[in-house]
C-alpha cells in the first residue's frame, strides 16, 4: 500500500479555493516534555490507495492514568486532506478509517455522550468578526462568505450587472442610500423586500423569512463570478480611504502573478454573515458515521440525505442524527472495554465529510472552515478495599476495637456493584473467633479508588466468674451420717449388715471400758 504520510501541528481551517489551498494553523504543538494523553501516529496515518480512504492512527499513552482522555479525529482529518489534494472543489468528499489504539493499563469504554462535533475555535480576537453564530461563537473574519457580483440580490441592486468592480461593493451603501435604504441593515433590509416581491410572501421579519425560506435561500448565491479582484495594493489602499467602515470586511489572499492582491468583500451585516455561516455548516459542509452513511452520502447529487448530516447539526445533541451517531461508536466492538492492546472497533470506525457542490456559491471561495470532532473514552477500571475491623464486648461492656485487617486492592470496574453480603468474610483475628454483623449493603465503584472503601465489622462477646470462697480450717463441719448399702435384690439388706457391725462394735468397746474399770480398782 502507498501511503501519503505527514506529521503537522493542528489545523482547525483550511480555505477552499479553485486551484491552491491555504492552510491556516490555529494551534500549537505540544512541546517536547508533554507527554499528551493521547498521541497522533503520524508514520502509519495517511492516504491508502488501495481503499482511497484516509487512515488515522491514535494511541493511548502507555502511562496515562486519566479519567478520561479525547481523542480529537476532525483537526488531524483535515491536515491529512490539506497535505493530500492539490485543491477542493465543490462536490468533494473524503473518507477516513479512524484507529483508536489503547497502549496503557487501563480500560477504557466509550460511553453515550461522548461524541461531540462543533465548528472550530478560530484564533485571537483581532480575527474575530463582532458576529454571533448559530453555534454560540464569534464568526471569524475569515468565515464570513464574500458578496459575489452574481448572487441575485447583488444583481437586482445593481439593476442587473455582473460587471461590477470593487468599489461598487465597497461603496454598496451608497447605492442602498439611493433605493432609499440606510442604516446598518440596509443590505438586509433590501434582501428582505427583494424575497418578498420574489416569493410573494409578506414575511413579518428576517426571521420569519429564514424560518420558512430555510437554506432555499442559499441556493440563490452565484455561481459564476467569483469576485475576487485583482487589485495593486496603492490601489486598495486608496479606496479603503474612501470607505473605512468597509476595511474590517476586505479579504486578502494572496497575490497574482503580477504582484497584485486577490481582494474579496465580505458581507458587512449580522443577519447575512451569520445565514451563510449556518447554512455552510448545516447544509453545505456533511460529515458521517459508519460505513453505511459515509458510503450513501453523494455531495453532487440527490443531496437532501447529504445535507442533513451537516456538522452543525450535530451541535444539537438532543438530535435523532447525534443519537444515531452515538449509538454507532455504542456499538463497536471494545466500545463498552478497551482494554490494553486493542483498537476500538473490530476495523476501526468509518467517518467522511463531503462539501455540497450544487449548492456552494461563489460566495464561498477562500472561506475558512473546519471542524472539530472529538471522541471521549473514559476510564472504568478502578480498585476497591475490605477493611476487616473486630471489636469484643466483656460483660456486656462497650465493644473495643481489637484491631483491623486491610485486604490488598481488589480489582472493578466502574458501575459495577458490590454487594457486602457477597465478600468472603474473615471471622478469626488473633485466634478467636467473631461474627459479623451487617453493615451497608452494597457500593457501586467510582473512579477514586480511595473512595472504593467497604468496611466489615464482626465482634464477640466474653463473660468473667468471681472465684470460690475458700473454707474456714477452724470452723466446725458436721459430721456427716454414714448410709448402709441397700441389698442389690431389696434395697435394704446391706442397710441391716451395715447396722449389724456397727452395734457388735459399739458392744465390744463398751466391754472394754468395764475391765478397765475393774483392773483400775
């Protein structure tokens, strides 16, 4: 296979032009003592000609330990367009397979929500128009679409000529001033009353318009002249002294084989730069997951499946397309555990973009766009903690703590739930034995192993006995009564034997005592 390969630093725009392409960069490498999260394998990432599909390779640091990490696919997707084609055109459309590869011991799972697509960040606030988007951001000067000398309502103003030059557009209000329109939207106000005289609508306002025009209105932009003048600088300069308000609104790009400035005159008002800002990225400019929407996507025709997969509509994502997209990337293999080694999905995932070619007026030569796409994986492998604690109770007393035995950590993932009564318990401490008693029933995992504790009690209960007293040696005990034997066969045989020997006893001792009286004498 023959791969085209390049490392760059991020790319958020590049600018579609008819013949070259220029790239600006918007943000900066990471310096050499980062060690980023997620690194870009710019040696096996290129343009395989084979499958005529671009290849991104990403890999998840060996030593990361973060909770999450992102992974952005849609600056890298179009540095690898922006090193691969001479130029862009209108009806393009390029597709990727996307390689998430995880180097580190953890796992990681894709988890819904985190897929997000946005327009992008465009640099310093000098580069910033004071225009709003759709999106919640400032419209770059750059991404504000040119007056081309053919759009209809350009035309009409002009009473139909297409041969305007450059300072007709930059004195375009004088002009307005004499159809009797003034103000800061007077272009917008013409526009307005040319669609309603054209539609035969009354809309109330430009909103009312738009809402039920909807991107038809772009379809209107020329595609003929592209309005960009040539024009010498000392020239330029001139009529820019002439019409100052109109200087923040003059693109520069590049210059002729003559040394003359390429001029274009972007549109001066909120309403028409923030309209074609969002039906570029809404309609205009596509993007799509899995093979089968990238492969179904047709940027040149039958365009309406196209056009609803813009990247602006992604932003919403409370929308059936963002719900589709996120259940794809749900659905791939490693999705819901990625673990060391592996690459989520089983060949990676499928994206493309495509840019509508029927509908990119000339108002879009040398518009600066992009888009981000990031995909977050967060991290579900974490530990848990038995502490073993064992108290004992002596006669009913307070139980004391006798000591604790902590368990190595236990490997879970987060969610998982663990419940107390299934852990192995450990009722012997020091050689006695104990028994547990309940405590909380279950915790569920978190990512902050420290908070992974569970903590099992068991307790035993011991009794003390006072002493015998001892006897008194100089107390008196009461003789006690001899008891015959009973006869085996009555029970009162060897009672009689018993009594028998004992009264020829007593008999013999008191003969005893009479002779020894009598000798005595």
């Amino acid at each position: 296979m023959n791969y085209v390969k390049r490392a760059a630093a991020l790319a958020m725009s590049f600018l579609l032009a008819v013949g070259t392409i220029s790239t600006t960069v918007f943000a900066q490498d990471a310096t050499a003592d980062e060690q980023p999260d997620v690194a870009f394998d710019a040696e096996r990432s290129g343009f395989n000609n084979e499958t005529q599909r671009y290849e991104l390779y990403f890999v998840i640091n060996e030593n990361t330990d973060a909770a999450e990490v992102d992974v952005e696919v849609g600056d890298y997707f179009i540095q690898m367009i922006d090193a691969h084609e001479a130029y862009l055109v209108p009806g393009d459309k390029f597709q990727a397979d996307v390689y998430i590869e995880n180097a580190s011991g953890h796992t990681y799972a894709y988890q819904s929500g985190g897929l997000s697509v946005s327009t992008p960040g465009f640099g310093s606030e000098e580069e910033l128009s004071p225009f709003v988007g759709f999106d919640g951001k400032q419209i770059p000067y750059a991404s504000i679409a040119a007056m081309s000398t053919d759009d209809e309502v350009i035309h009409s103003l002009f009473g139909g000529s297409t041969r305007l030059q450059l300072n007709d557009l930059l004195g375009i209000y004088d002009r307005l001033a004499e159809e009797g329109y003034e103000g800061e939207d007077a272009l917008t106000s013409y526009t307005l009353d040319y669609y309603r005289t054209k539609d035969g609508v009354d809309y109330a306002d430009w909103a009312d318009f738009i809402e039920q025009s909807g991107p038809s209105y772009g379809n209107d932009f020329g595609t003929v002249h592209n309005s960009i003048y040539a024009v010498p600088a000392d020239v330029l300069e001139t009529l820019l002294s002439q019409y100052p308000d109109m200087e923040p609104f003059v693109r520069t790009s590049g210059t002729t084989s003559d040394g003359d400035l390429r001029v274009q005159v972007l549109y001066p008002e909120a309403e028409l730069a923030t309209i074609h800002y969002e039906y570029y990225y809404k309609d205009l400019m596509s993007l799509g997951f899995s093979e089968e929407i990238c492969e179904q996507m047709n940027p040149n025709s039958g365009t309406d499946f196209t056009r609803v997969h813009g990247v602006g509509d992604y932003v919403d994502t409370d929308s059936a397309l963002y719900a589709e997209a996120d259940a794809y990337f749900l659905s791939l293999a490693n999705a819901d555990a990625l673990d060391k080694g592996e690459t989520l999905g089983e060949n990676g995932f499928r994206t493309a973009i495509a840019l509508d070619g029927p509908g990119m007026g000339n108002s879009y030569m040398n518009y600066g766009f992009g888009y981000s796409n990031v995909i977050t994986l967060s991290r579900i492998d974490t530990t848990y903690t038995v502490e073993h604690r064992y108290y004992t109770s002596t006669d009913g007393g307070a139980y004391v703590l006798d000591g604790t035995v902590l368990s190595d950590p236990i490997s879970g993932n987060v969610g998982d739930v663990i419940a107390v009564a299934d852990i192995e318990k450990v009722s012997e401490y020091n050689g006695n034995a104990y028994t547990w008693v309940s405590s909380e029933d279950a915790i569920t995992l978190t990512i902050r192993a420290e908070d992974n504790h569970i903590v099992l009690e068991y307790r035993r209960d011991v009794k003390t006995t006072d002493p015998t007293d001892p006897v008194d040696p100089n107390e008196p005990q009461d003789p006690q009564t001899p008891t015959a034997p009973d006869d085996p066969e009555t029970g009162i045989g060897d009672t009689l034997a018993l009594w028998g020997i004992l009264l020829g006893a007593s008999a013999a001792l008191a003969a005893a005592f009479g002779v020894k009286r009598k000798i005595s004498r």
